[in-house]
C-alpha cells in the first residue's frame, strides 16, 4: 500500500484495531470491494499559511521583486569590528548565540536583514550597522565638561 502524509483512508465498514494483524488484509480486501474512500488533506506535510504565490514570485528574484539583503558595506563594518576585537566569525557567532553561518552570510552581504541579529552584533563589535552614523561606534565617548572654577563655594 501507497503510506501518503497527504492522504488519509477509512475504511466504510467496522475497522480492525490498529497493530492487529488483521488491519493490512482488511484494508487490501475493502479497495478489492470498492469500500475504501481516500480523502487528500488540504495542505498535510507541509509548514505554510495562506497563499504563497506572491513567495514563489520572490524566489525567483526578477527585476521587480527582488529580496532585500543587507549592503556590502554593512558586511566590511562587521568584518572591520570582528578584527578589532580579535574575534573569528565562530567566537562572534557564539557571543551573540547564533550559526557561525549567520555572520558569514553578513559579512558576504547575503543575510536577509533582520534587527535582532543586527542589534546583537552591533553591542558585540561595539560598532553600529543601521543608520546614518554606520561603521561609527556604537556608544562614543561623551565630551568632559568644564570643571567649576576652584575657590569658589556656593552659597547655600
């Protein structure tokens, strides 16, 4: 007998219990008499909601729908701040509890964008990814300011 993840079968009569070794010949004498009805399970096996057309026009990358990855630009700043850290991709890849393939992909200028990553390489390396101020570091140091001039109290 064809095993389908997408299709279901019921016998019409009393079905034998399941494991006994009466279930496989009873099924095989219910398709011999035409009592057996096989019904397909809309969307059985498989992990997607709604319509996915607009997905399969996005997989193919035309000129018009295109899916938007990170700049390559994005990828040096990342590079440039593992460097001066002293990390390899798999140690950054381990600080921020992801694949060592995520930050490759980064790097290359492959990754689909996504904040969260972007937010926890950014505190990683020190440098931020997003924004105008890209490749600038993520907390700069705050000017001193003046000192109050010495010798003078005030008055309270």
């Amino acid at each position: 007998m064809n095993e389908d993840w997408d299709t279901t079968t019921y016998l019409t009569k009393n079905r034998p219990q399941k494991g006994s070794s009466n279930e496989k010949t009873a099924i095989r004498q219910a398709s011999r008499a035409g009592t057996l009805e096989t019904r397909q399970k809309i969307g059985a096996g498989t992990n997607q909601k709604g319509n996915t057309a607009h997905h399969a026009k996005l997989d193919r990358e035309t000129e018009e729908l295109k899916h938007k990855t990170v700049d390559q630009s994005v990828g040096k700043i990342i590079m440039r701040g593992r460097q001066e850290k002293g990390m390899t991709q798999k140690e950054l890849a381990t600080k921020i509890c992801e694949k060592p393939q995520v930050i490759n992909e980064y790097e290359s200028g492959k990754a689909l964008p996504n904040n969260v990553i972007m937010m926890k390489i950014e505190k990683a390396i020190g440098l931020k990814l997003r924004g105008k101020d890209r490749g600038l570091p993520l907390n700069p140091p705050k000017p001193k300011e003046a000192a109050a001039p010495v010798g003078k109290k005030g008055k309270r």
